[in-house]
C-alpha cells in the first residue's frame, strides 16, 4: 500500500467514526424526545397534582 493508500484508509476510519457518532446522538436525542413526552403526558393526566 502505497502513502496515498494510507491516507485513504486513515480519512475511511475517522468519518466511520463521525458516522457511529452520529448515529449514537440521533439515538440518544430520540431516547431523550421519548422519555420527555411521556413525562409530558404523565403530567397532563387527570389527578396530577402541581405544587
């Protein structure tokens, strides 16, 4: 493999690596969205009290 070889293969690695990442914050932001409205919902349900 020649120099440009690894220049390839170095730039393949650090944007599969920016993909993962991206892909485990749109996860979490999705858990986050989730556990937000059913909070959102337990609040809104008749017998909530508010202090």
């Amino acid at each position: 493999m020649g120099p440009w070889g690894y220049v390839a293969l170095a730039y393949g690695i650090v944007w599969g690596a920016i993909v993962v990442y991206w892909f485990s914050l749109k996860r979490r932001y999705r858990d986050a969205e989730n556990e937000l409205n059913r909070l959102r919902s337990l609040e809104a349900a008749p017998g909530h009290e508010q202090n």
